[in-house]
C-alpha cells in the first residue's frame, strides 16, 4: 500500500511537470497515452516483478572518517539572573592579629579653662618650731609713770603659783604670748564649750602661763592687759573668762567660706590664784595654720603692793 501511495504522488507530480513542459495539449495527450500503456504493462507482470520481503538487515558499517569540525556559532544573548543563593553559615573567629607598630605622637591639645577652686584641704600636722628671731629694734621710752608709794623695807622679791597663807606680792615684770598652729573643733551641743589650748608659748616672761591647759595663773596682785586674736572660716564663738565668769568675747560668721580675723581685748585686776583663759562655744570651730593665726596675749601693767 505504501508503494501505491508513492507511486500515484509521483505520477501526479510528473503529470504537473508534464503540463508545465509540453507545447500543446495534443502532445501533451499522446504521452499520457504512451504512460496508460506502460502502467498497464506493468501491471500484467506486476506478479513477476513485485519485489520480495524485506531481507534481515546487515551488520553496521564501519565507522566514518569523523568530518571536519564547523564554524563556531555566534555567541548567545547573556542569560538572566540566577536566584541569589542561601547565605553561607558564619565561618569561625578568625586568629587575633599581631600587635601593629605604634602611632606616631600625638599633637598637644589646647590648654582647657580653668576648674572651679577645690574646696579647703585639711590643716597640715604642725611644723618644727622655727630658730628664735632676731631681738627687735627697742621702741621708744614711754612717759615716765607716776611716783609710786614708799614701799615696805627688806622685801624679797618671789614668784608664786600658788597662794602662800601669806603672801607677799612686790613689782615683777609678767607677759606671755601663745600660738596656735592647727584647728580646733569644739564640743557637738551648743551648751558645752572648750578650753582653748595652745601649741607653743612665743614668750613667758614670769613662767605663769601654761599652754597646754591655755591658762594664765595670776602670782602677782596688779592689773592686766589681756588680747586674743582668732581665724576662721565659718562661724564662730570664742569667750575670755576668769575664774570661769565671762568677761569679753567674739562672735562672728563667715560667709562664702572665706577666713575671717576676730579679736578683743580686755584689762583686769587679779590677785593671786586667779586664773583667766580663753574658752570656745558649743558647736563652733576655730581655725589655724603654722602662720599662727590664733594667738593669745597678756602682761603685767602695774603691780599692787601688799597682801591678801
């Protein structure tokens, strides 16, 4: 069948060709006559000229020579993107470098405003106490005083701290000066005060004072000048007494922590036994250096003759 199939397409192609290739139509009729009587030929002896089945087919050849390679192909237009893929897990720490080569220096930085003053740092332990100074220029002769009164004969001149059952009292010279050279706070409650003591006495002339209680035990009957001179920062109270009576005092404030100087004075009759000194408030302070800033004075003006 598939023979007949082919053959009628072939036929029909010729015949297509043939129309195409003859002059007329005459012509063109005797050669399909002339085919109509071959066709018909054929198929008398169709029976012995068939071909057979189909035979097993033969081995394969043998391999071809391989032919030359071809001319390259143009390139292809770039593909698109791929998906970006998964990003990878973090990979372990990496080792700790070597230490680099130091920095050149650096250039100085402008010099900053000036701070605000710190607060006062605690007073200094006391220094040594220093050479004796010079003697000072004599000062000029006072007036002379009024005459006194024709005095007792034979009389011995003494020095008494204590009083004697009868004492005799003549004219003596008696002066003293002490210092302070570190602070002193006083009692917490307002109601109790404090003796002020001294670090050193400058002078003490008559040995009546005693400058580790800060007392001055009158041994000569006579008047007295007494002066003191206190330094502080803040508030404060200080009391001259004798025999534990106020006499005079200071009392001062000192704003904005800046140091103060305060000062009084007072002049006294005593006898002896009497004692006169120099007590601090309840609840104040006084401040000093070793610039001897609180100091504490007094001296014999005149003597009184006779006894107690």
């Amino acid at each position: 069948m598939r023979e007949i199939t082919i053959l009628v397409l072939l036929l029909f192609f010729i015949h297509i060709i043939a129309e195409n290739t003859f002059e007329d139509a005459d012509e063109f009729n005797k050669y399909i006559e002339t085919k109509d009587r071959k066709q018909r030929r054929r198929d008398q002896c169709r029976p012995c000229c068939e071909k057979g089945d189909m035979g097993a087919p033969g081995p394969p050849g043998l391999q071809g020579v391989q032919g030359a390679f071809g001319v390259p192909g143009e390139n292809g237009n770039p593909g698109t993107h791929g998906t970006p893929g998964v990003p990878g897990a973090a990979g372990p720490p990496g080792l700790n470098g070597g230490r680099g080569e130091p920095g050149p220096p650096g250039f100085n930085g402008e010099t900053g405003l000036q701070g605000p003053p710190g607060s006062p740092g605690p007073s200094g332990p006391p220094g040594a106490t220093g050479e004796q100074g010079l003697p000072g220029i004599p000062g000029e002769a006072g007036a002379p005083g009024p005459r006194g009164s024709i005095g007792m004969p034979n009389l011995v001149a003494s020095k008494t701290l204590s009083v004697p059952k009868n004492p005799v009292v003549v004219k003596e010279s008696v002066a003293f000066t002490a210092v302070r050279t570190s602070d002193l706070k006083g009692h917490s409650g307002r109601g109790s005060s404090k003796d002020v003591t001294y670090d050193m006495a400058i002078t003490n002339i008559g040995g009546y004072f005693d400058h580790t209680t800060g007392r001055f035990t009158c041994g000569v009957n006579g008047t007295y000048f007494f002066i003191f001179h206190i330094v502080h920062n803040r508030d404060t109270q200080v009391i001259l007494v004798k025999n534990n009576d106020r006499q005079v005092s200071v009392h001062g404030d000192a704003g904005n922590n800046t140091r103060e100087s305060y000062s009084n004075s007072v002049v006294l009759q005593l006898v002896v036994g009497d004692q006169v000194w120099l007590k601090l408030g309840g609840a104040h302070h006084l401040s000093s250096t070793t610039e001897r800033l609180t100091s504490f004075s007094g001296f014999l003006l005149f003597a009184e003759q006779g006894t107690l």
